[in-house]
C-alpha cells in the first residue's frame, strides 16, 4: 500500500485504534498470511497482491541477506514483504508521522526489527551513511519524485555497485533514470507500471 500523495499533518485524522479501511496481506515468507492495517485516509493508493507476488519472485534470488531501502514506504508492504522473505535489515523512510507510527506498530506486532525514519526521502539520502543492495522507489504519483530520488540514490552513493531498483510509476508516464540502470523485468497492473532495474558497476 502506497501513498499517492502525503497529506499535511491537519489532513489527516487517525486515532490512537489506528481505524482501518481494510488490511493488505504479505505474501509469502515467514509472515505469510499475515495483515497489515490500512488507514483509512484519503490518498493512499494499494498495490495489489499480484504485483508484489510478481515481484518478489524476481527479487527471491538476492533476497536473502539483502540490506534495503524502502523509501516512500506508506504501510511498509514492499519492505516487510522484504523482511518475511529474508532481509537482513529493511529502512523505512516515511516522511507523514502518522503513518511512521503506523508503520511501527505493525513491525513490533509482527516481532519484526527494523529502523523506521520520519524524514523527507531525498533528506534522508543526503544524511544517512547506508549503502543498500535493493531500493524500492515508490514516491506519491503526484509529487515526480522518480527522478530526483533515482539522482540522489546515485549522487550520495547509496547504492552497492549492482544494486536492484524496483520502480512502481504511472503507466503512461515512464521517470527519466540513470543510464546505468539497466531494465531487468517489467509489467504493468492496470494504469501502474511497474519495473525492476540493475545497477551496473560501470557508471
């Protein structure tokens, strides 16, 4: 589940219940079946099972171990999804408070370790020392933030030298990315596409 956009603090109400519109499932991993609460709050945007059941099939031989990087992280999906599947270490960065907290109470309900940062994404890669073998680059549709995160992902030297990028953007609006991102896999899921990319070494 994704935030299309982020709404100002005064925009959006949530309990200390953590209402709920509905629950997105992790797929597969050691927290299989399990249910993330949704807040129920205009803007946020689901990603469907399949895509995420599509791409963790692509990512599943360099999972295990992976250090990552999700950095628009709304509920967290793409990055728990991550740790079920065998992470070793998963950033949230997540700049609405409420959802950061949100995402905190899921982690510790799942008994799951994990740094959640509230924090503008392209601050956060100028400030933190990390270096990632995947990044999940899902910003809010209507910010184009694909390019300026892509650019600072490279510019503070966030990413191992073959790092994996999944890319999760408008299906008529394809970002401009780095050259040396190579296209694995791609599809797309109504008017989302989505796409996963290798980093080369050779900049």
């Amino acid at each position: 589940m994704r935030a299309c956009y982020h709404l100002p603090a005064q925009g959006f109400v949530m309990t200390a219940r953590a209402e709920a519109s509905g629950r997105v499932r992790i797929i597969g991993g050691t927290l299989r079946g399990s249910r993330l609460e949704v807040p129920d709050a205009p803007g946020l945007r689901p990603t469907p099972d399949r895509v995420r059941e599509t791409l963790f099939n692509w990512l599943m031989p360099v999972m295990s171990g992976a250090r990552c990087l999700d950095l628009f992280a709304g509920t967290g999906a793409l990055g728990i999804e991550a740790l079920s599947r065998g992470a070793a270490t998963v950033d949230f960065v997540e700049t609405d408070a409420r959802l950061a907290d949100l995402l905190r109470v899921n982690l510790a309900r799942l008994k799951q370790t994990a740094r959640v940062v509230r924090s503008d994404a392209l601050r956060f890669l100028a400030e933190t020392n990390d270096v990632y073998d995947v990044a999940f680059l899902d910003p809010p549709f209507g910010a184009d933030l694909w390019t300026p995160a892509a650019q600072a992902l490279e510019a503070h030297g966030r990413l191992q030298a073959n790092a994996w990028i999944y890319v999760e953007s408008p299906l008529d609006a394809a970002p401009a990315l780095p050259a040396h991102w190579a296209p694995h896999r791609e599809s797309h899921a109504g008017a989302v596409r989505y796409a996963l990319y290798r980093r080369s070494d050779k900049l």
